[in-house]
C-alpha cells in the first residue's frame, strides 16, 4: 500500500480539531502518532508533519513530535523545538530539551543556558536541559554551566541541574568545567562526589590524579569503584605520578576492599601497570568467592606477568573447583606467559565435552604457538565456536596467507554459522583469488536471506577487496552484483563508505523505504504508546541455570519498535536455550547471538531515549548506528557514557544479583513474560 503522507495529515487533523468526538479523536492521535514513528523509522525530515503535530492541542502528540525531530534531528530541526522549552506542559519541555541534544545544534546553546540556575522548575525538564548543553558540546555550553556551578543554585530543580552537570560535564571535553568538578570530588557530599570523579574520569585530566588517589579511600564503594577505574598507567604517567604508589594503592583495594565492582576496576588498572611485583596480591582474588572478581584475577595475571602468576594460573587450572569464567581466563593467560606449562591444560581440555572448553583450548593453544594441529583438527569439530577458534587461531600462527589455511577457508565459507563464514572470508580476502568471488557472493547471499546484514556486509568487503587486486573482477562485480541484491539501509550506508558503484545504484541510505504499513504503526502505537496500552510497560522473568531468575520490565513507550521486535523474539522462543556470550565483570552481560537454523530479525532504527543507564537496565548490542537485531544486554553498575547511544529499553526490576554470577557459556533456559 502506497502511503499518502499530506492528504491523509489533512484528514488526521479534521477528525481531530473539528469532529470533537472522543472515538475520532482517538483515531485521528493513532494516525499522527503512527506517521511520527513512520517518520523517524525511515529518517524521513518532514518538518510540515512535525510542525502541525507540535500544533496540536494533544500533549502526548506534541512530546512524540519533539522526539520525532531529535531523532531525525535535520537541519531546522532546533528551530522547531526551541519554543517548545517554555511549554507549559513539563513533560514536553523535559522531551524538547533531550530532542535538543541529539541535534547537537549550537543554536540551542543560548536558549537552554537561560534555563539553568533554578530557572526550570521541573526536576526532569531540568536534568535534561543540562545533559542537552554537554551533550551539544562547545566553549559556550562550557562556559554556561562552569557559571552555573561556581553559584551553585540551592535545592530545588536548581540543586537537580547541579547534580547533572557534574556528571555530563565529560562530554564537552576540553571546555568542561575542572575547577568546580575538582572542589567537588573532595568536597561534595557522596553523590558529587561520584558524579564529579566520574567526569574527571573520564576526563583523565591530569589536575585530578591526586583526587583520584584520594577517592580510593572513601566510605562510598561507587566513589571508590570510578576512581579505581581510571588509574590507569597511562593516565598515571600523563599526570606525573608516582607509577609504583599508585599501583600499590590499587593492589591495597584489591586485597581489602569488600566491595566485587571496586576490586574488578582496581583489577583491570593494576594490570595495566605490568609489573609481576603486584601479582601476589592478585593471585590471592584468583580465590575469590564472587566468580566476575576471580576471573578480572586470572586476566590480570596474565598482563602482570611473573613466577608467582605463573605459578597461581597452573594452580587454578589444576583444582577441579575452579568455575568455567575463571578457567577460561586462566587458560588464556597462562598460554600467553609460559607455553610449556600451558601444554597439559591444552591437551586435557582439546578432548573435553564441553565445546566452550574446547574452543578455549584451542585459542590457547594459538597465544602459546603449540603449532597449528590442534586449530587443524578443530576445523572438523561439531561447535561452530570451536571450528571458529580454530580457524582463527590458524591464522594467528601462520604468516601470509598459506595455500593450506585459504583451502580451509573455501570449504568453511559454506558453514552453517554466519561467523566462521565471516572468518573465511577475511582469509580469502587476504589471499586475493578473484577465483574466490561467486563462492563469496552466494556466502553473501545465504547471510542476506538469513538476515545476517552485517555478515553479508563483511562477506561482500571481502569481494570488494579483491577487486581493488583484480581490476577486471571489480569492473564486473561494479556492473552485475548491485542488482543482483536487496540494498537494504544498512548494506546502503555500508556502500557509501566503502562501494562507491553499488552506493550509485542503490542510492543514499535514507530516507528508508520499504518500511512497515502505516496500519502497523498504528499497532505500534496502540500496544505502546496511549495511555493504558497493553504493552506500554512489560514485565518478564529471565530464568537462568541453577534455578535463578531474573525480573526485566520493558519500557515500550520509550522505544516501541525494539520493545517489539523485543517481545517478538520473547514469544517465539528465540532466546530460550541461548548461551550468553559475552561478560565483561562489573560492566555487561550479553545474549542474542542467533542460533544456526533461526532467523534474526531484520535489523532496527535505533531509537534514543531519555531512560540512563544508572542502574541494571537493558539495551540493544550495536556493530553501528541503525544496526540491533537480537543482541541485547544488561549493564551490572551505572555507565552513563552509554547513554542516548545505545537503545535502551528496559530495566531489571528486582534483584539484579544473579546477573553477577552469570559466566560465559551459561545457558538461558527460558525468557518469558
């Protein structure tokens, strides 16, 4: 069904400013609220739609209108929402001033600085005014909240902006305000403090070492946790501190602090000071209880280097009670200080059951360079992820490309997993046989109709590859494949960068057509967004290994189409079964990778909020802008830099304390509503 945007807004705005019947009503805020979502879906700068959607007497159409302009955030897109800051409606002033700083536009600079020092008084309106200047950016935004901090307004939403400033003020970079964060990360109270060393943190500004340092003591464990985090030996050196103090500072937390997220921050920057002196204390938290503290152990270890790590890794890999995380880590360290210790573990686990302690093996095997057979015989294992880690632990010990390694690569191009595929095919890029280009195509196509994009873009940089060495290859790849693809938004910003002939053919990523049928975006509004929607808030449980679960609630206001395409998944299944692939201690953990046989959804626009990530929330895994599928992830402590980047779309809403204790490998054993 074609979509006739201007007659059917002119309709819309009939039924709803002139019949004055609530069932026309309803219909005609459906039908502006699903072209707003069509709009921003596509990318579509349709400034008439917006300005007569901020035209109408609906609060809840005028904040989607604001959102729908920050999103696109065109040229003139400000313009549109400046008014809006002085709404009468607090929501739609707090959604106008988000909306402002995903514009970036500097014309807003001055219009939300007269909206700081108490001037908003509503607490959310006001953090957002705040967080739309740092996020805006520039000497100006600087400056206007370095005034408002050196008077701090007193309570209030005043005392509100103070709060946001101090912990958005990161973001403006070289015209953040130092001075005031510096008075207040020694002398707030405890949540300028955290907010403060956040932003210097961040920072690394080299006035806020000894504050930092400082901070290492405080009562606050949050406090304690972003200043550990920083002390890197990078930044150490840069602020011309004392290397070897600082570590040893880093080590005492290590050893005392209580608290699992300040030990794995003080874990992570004592690493990075390789010294094998320090490896003493870490080797005592290879013992830890907590399994994300025992595993930052084992990788550190591995950076300190030593006898003692050494000794501790062979140790931990010898006890039967060692948990899977922290063996895994413990392989992978041990094989890059001491290959011959690391022999018998590799050989033990090369014929294990377990295939994530297989392919552990065999990736140790490549960091100690025991030779390529144990990748070779990977390459036949039932585990895709064993057959990846062979493939690419092949390559690492191999120099060029091999004739051996690049006819391994032409039979692996078939593979049933998209990233052993992928693998392959950057081998056989590296080997530059034009020879190799219809097997790559079909690979190429198979991700497409599995709706593996961004496989498909990595298979298809392959081709391109080679035809950079083959000029009669590329000139028929320029002149036959793009017609022979769908040139989907994402493949189309993809080719713009790298594929000029097929960027010709198909035409600039957005706007995005096809897209969904306006009557499915009146769905999406009906399940989402109204008051009252069946879906406006979700609540699932997570069920995990060992009988542990999990509380999520969705927030499917903030971001209907990933909150469907969400519970899509949830309803069929999709996750159930899954194993999480990815933990990173005290930051994520992450699941969705699709399994061979299941079909990823096509991939979604990203949809920014203005939900933070300060507590366990929720959010879309990304390999670019405009790229979520079924990856998702759980943040495990407040990251604030993720922030209006990374879709979020929900929360956990109870305790978020098995999440903890998730390792790599374990299984979801269902994720249902």
């Amino acid at each position: 069904m074609r979509r006739h945007w201007p007659s059917l807004l002119c309709g819309t705005l009939l039924a709803f400013g002139v019949t004055g019947r609530a069932a026309a009503q309803r219909a005609g805020q459906v039908d502006t609220l699903a072209l707003l979502l069509a709009a921003e879906d596509a990318r579509r700068p349709d400034s008439a739609l917006v300005r007569a959607a901020l035209g109408s007497r609906d609060p809840l159409v005028r904040q989607r209108a604001a959102l729908t302009a920050g999103r696109i955030a065109w040229p003139g897109a400000a313009a549109l929402l400046l008014p809006l800051l002085d709404d009468r409606e607090p929501r739609l002033r707090a959604t106008a001033a988000f909306a402002l700083g995903l514009t970036r536009d500097s014309a807003a600079v001055g219009p939300l600085g007269r909206r700081l020092g108490g001037r908003e008084r509503d607490d959310v309106a006001a953090a957002e005014v705040v967080t739309a200047l740092a996020r805006i950016g520039g000497a100006a935004a600087g400056e206007s909240l370095a005034v408002m901090l050196r008077r701090p307004p007193e309570g209030g939403s005043g005392r509100v902006q103070v709060k946001e400033a101090l912990l958005e003020a990161w973001r403006l970079g070289p015209h953040a305000p130092v001075p005031q964060l510096l008075a207040n990360a020694r002398g707030g109270n405890g949540d300028d403090r955290w907010r403060a060393l956040y932003a210097l943190g961040r920072l690394r500004h080299p006035r806020a070492a000894d504050e930092l340092r400082f901070a290492l003591q405080d009562g606050r464990a949050d406090v304690r946790a972003v200043a550990a985090r920083a002390l890197v030996k990078s930044y150490a050196d840069s602020a011309k501190l004392e290397a070897r103090a600082v570590a040893r500072d880093l080590a005492d937390r290590v050893a005392e602090d209580r608290d699992p997220g300040v030990r794995i921050h003080a874990l992570q920057a004592l690493a990075t000071y390789k010294a094998p002196q320090w490896a003493g204390a870490v080797a005592d938290a290879l013992r830890a209880r907590e399994v994300h503290v025992a595993a930052q152990a084992a990788t550190a270890l591995g950076e300190l280097g030593g006898d003692v790590a050494i000794a501790a890794l062979d140790s931990a890999l010898v006890r039967d009670s060692t948990a899977p995380m922290v063996e895994w880590a413990a392989l992978s360290a041990l094989a890059r200080l001491d290959s011959a210790r690391v022999r018998p573990h590799v050989d033990r686990r090369l014929v294990d059951a377990d295939p994530w302690r297989r392919a552990a093996a065999v990736e140790a095997a490549g960091a100690a360079r025991l030779g390529i057979a144990p990748a070779q015989a990977a390459l036949a294992d039932s585990a895709p992820r064993v057959v990846l880690a062979g493939l690419l632990a092949w390559q690492a010990q191999t120099r060029g490309p091999e004739p051996a390694i690049i006819a391994a690569a032409r039979r692996l191009l078939g593979h049933a997993e998209g990233d052993v595929r992928v693998a392959a095919a950057d081998l056989l890029a590296s080997g530059g046989d034009a020879s190799d280009a219809p097997a790559l195509e079909t690979a190429a196509r198979l991700a497409l109709e599995e709706r593996q994009e961004q496989d498909a873009i990595s298979l298809l940089g392959a081709l391109v590859a080679i035809g950079r060495r083959d000029t009669l290859m590329a000139r028929r790849l320029d002149a036959e494949l793009p017609a022979r693809l769908p040139p989907t938004p994402l493949l189309r910003r993809w080719a713009a960068q790298g594929w000029p002939a097929a960027a010709r053919a198909w035409g600039p990523p957005y706007p995005a057509e096809p897209g969904p049928t306006l009557d499915e975006y009146r769905a999406l509004v009906r399940r989402f967004l109204l008051p009252g929607s069946p879906d406006r808030r979700v609540r699932l449980v997570l069920e995990l290994e060992g009988n542990a679960r999990v509380q999520l609630e969705l927030e499917g206001e903030a971001a209907p189409r990933t909150v469907a395409n969400f519970l899509a998944l949830v309803d069929r299944g999709f996750f159930d079964g899954n194993r999480f692939h990815r933990i990173v201690p005290n930051f994520v953990v992450q699941d969705g990778e699709p399994q061979p046989g299941r079909l990823s959804p096509p991939s979604i626009r990203d949809e920014p909020n203005p939900l933070r990530y300060r507590e366990p929330m929720l959010g879309m895994a990304l390999a670019g802008p405009d790229t979520g599928t079924s990856q998702w992830f759980i943040t495990l402590s407040p990251q604030p830099h993720l922030d209006a980047t990374y879709t979020t779309f929900g929360r956990v809403a109870g305790d978020a304390a098995p999440l903890s204790r998730v390792q790599p490998g374990d299984r979801i054993v269902r994720l249902r509503r």
